[in-house]
C-alpha cells in the first residue's frame, strides 16, 4: 500500500504532456478512479485488520478483495493494470484523477463529522 502511494505520488510530481484517454483497453478517468477507490480501501482493510489476524494469508485477502472489486465494477485485471501503467506514465491524468479522491475523501470526512457533531446536540 505505502508503495502503490509513493509511486502514485512520485508520478504526480513529476508531471508530463496530457493525452486523451479514449484508447481501446484504457479505462476512463471516471471508472477508473471509481475502480482504484475501492483497490485502495481494500489496501487500506488488509493493512489495518487482515495482516493483524495470523490465520489470514493478507496477500490471498487482498486478492480476492480486488477480484470481487474487479468483478462489481465489470473490469478485468489486465484492464485495470494496463490502466494503470497508462495513468501513471501520463502524470497530468493521473494528478487530476488523484486530486479529485482527494476531494471526495474530504467531502465524505466532512459529512461523517457533520453527522456526528449532529448526534452529539440531540
């Protein structure tokens, strides 16, 4: 996880030439960020709970966490990874991508302690 985030990360800084995305097997921005949204919290769940359970193989977890993603999403693995390498050798795609979970990660954080605050003056 703390890999896939660096490297994200690192191709985000170094920036290169925006290109379409409209390339037979690459997935859009859109269902692409949607995808990899859900690969990351199945990151995030195998490093925070499966790998602190010794009778859990988290690499095998992790796997089959992806799978089902892959299969709800209707994405093949080889779709997504191939993708993926697109999204990062084309930084600019990739930084607009990430900055728009950015984005929606705090819009959900500011919604669930809205909710909270709320809780707590009833």
């Amino acid at each position: 996880m703390k890999g896939l985030v660096v490297t994200i990360l690192f191709f985000c800084i170094t920036g290169c030439a925006n290109k379409d995305t409209n390339i037979k097997g690459i997935l859009s921005k859109e269902k692409m960020q949607a995808v990899m949204w859900d690969i990351i919290g199945a990151d995030v769940f195998t490093e925070q709970f499966v790998k602190k359970d010794s009778s859990k193989n988290a690499a095998v977890e992790n796997m089959q966490l992806q799978n089902k993603i892959f299969t709800l999403h209707k994405v093949s693995r080889a779709d997504f990874y191939k993708s993926y390498d697109y999204y990062v050798e084309h930084t600019n795609l990739m930084k607009a991508m990430l900055d728009s979970m950015t984005v929606q990660a705090e819009r959900n954080r500011s919604k669930i302690m809205e909710r909270q605050l709320n809780k707590g003056t009833k």
